[in-house]
C-alpha cells in the first residue's frame, strides 16, 4: 500500500496537483486543484494510486456488490477500482442539473452499494449518487476516493475512504486572500457541463 508522501509525490509528477487560482465545482475557490484526469491518464501510475486504494477499500468495506461514480471525474476511477476488486461498475450522469442513471444502467433493490469518485471536497455528487441508490432500495456501504479534501466538513456523514486527504484552504468570492484576488480564476471542474 502507497504512503501518502508516495502518492502525492505521483500527484506531483503526473501534474495532477496544479497551483493558482481554481473555481472548484462547488462554487468555492482554492489555490490549489487536484486534476484526477491528468493521473487517470497515465496507466501505469493510476495503477499505482488504484491499487493502494483497492486494497484500503477491501480493508473497510468487505462486503458490497456495485460501485456507482458520477460523472465525469469519477468513472475512470470507479472502473478502475471495479476491475481490479471485479466488481460491477456504473455512473451516474447529470440530466438538467440532476444525477440519473442513464445507459440502462439500474441498481437492484437490496443491492450494497460503493459510491467511488475522484475527488471529494464537499461531498455533493457522493451525497446525489447515494440517493439514486436508495431509492432503488438499495443501501449505501461506503464511500471512497483518491483525493478526500474535505477537512472533515463534506455532506458524507460516514468515513471517507480515500488515498490521500490533503487539507487546501477553500474561500468563498467574497473572502478571497489578496493572493486570490490578483491570479484569474479558472473553473476545471466538470459538475456544469
């Protein structure tokens, strides 16, 4: 299993941890932004980082049958996460703003379900997915995640499994630092696509 120095020292060295001024999906801002996509996209070191986290994972959840991400930033990494644990992999996708299962994807009732994503700060798209679920009378075992930035304030009342928690300072519009103020933000997030 990665330490968490190994797997922001992979972070650093896939550019996956950028610098500046970023409008995250929340709607907060952050200094820093943790781009998953940029990790995702190079195999062998995802692999890496998915491999750790799988093993957290068995570690803690030993028992749920269907892994369901959202969109987009979390289904590279919950079909990764699916085949090295060969479990059944879905996501979730937003139709006017709202999560929907899409695809003829479906959640059978009773089913144990993961809710897996890339990055969780305040565990809205988690706290959406898990709704789906639940009303398909399923129940929601966990949630896990490469990055957990929420510093223990996200929606999810349950522990967060994840490869690496960082702690970044978030503000709102109105309470940017002077550092904030002179850098343009940019929004990479993909919740308004």
């Amino acid at each position: 299993m990665l330490s968490s120095e190994e797997s922001l020292k992979i972070l650093r060295e896939t550019n996956a941890l950028l610098e500046g001024h970023f409008i995250l999906s929340s709607g907060l801002h952050s200094s820093q932004y943790v781009q998953c996509a940029q990790l995702l996209s190079k195999p062998d070191k995802a692999r890496l980082i998915c491999s750790s986290l799988s093993e957290k994972i068995q570690n803690k959840f030993k028992n749920f049958d269907i892994i369901l991400s959202p969109a987009i930033g979390g289904i590279v990494i919950g079909y990764e996460i699916g085949r090295i644990l060969n479990k059944e992999t879905i996501f979730s996708e937003r139709v006017n703003g709202e999560f929907q299962l899409r695809r003829d994807f479906t959640i059978k009732k009773n089913q144990k379900v993961l809710i897996i994503e890339d990055v969780i700060t305040t565990g809205k798209s988690s706290i959406e997915c898990s709704k789906i679920a639940i009303e398909s009378g399923a129940s929601i075992v966990g949630y896990a995640c490469i990055i957990d930035r929420s510093n223990g304030n996200s929606s999810i009342k349950e522990k967060i499994v994840s490869q690496v928690e960082l702690s970044i300072p978030t503000y709102t519009k109105d309470n940017l630092p002077d550092k904030l103020l002179t850098i343009k933000a940019v929004k990479p997030g993909s919740r308004n696509l």
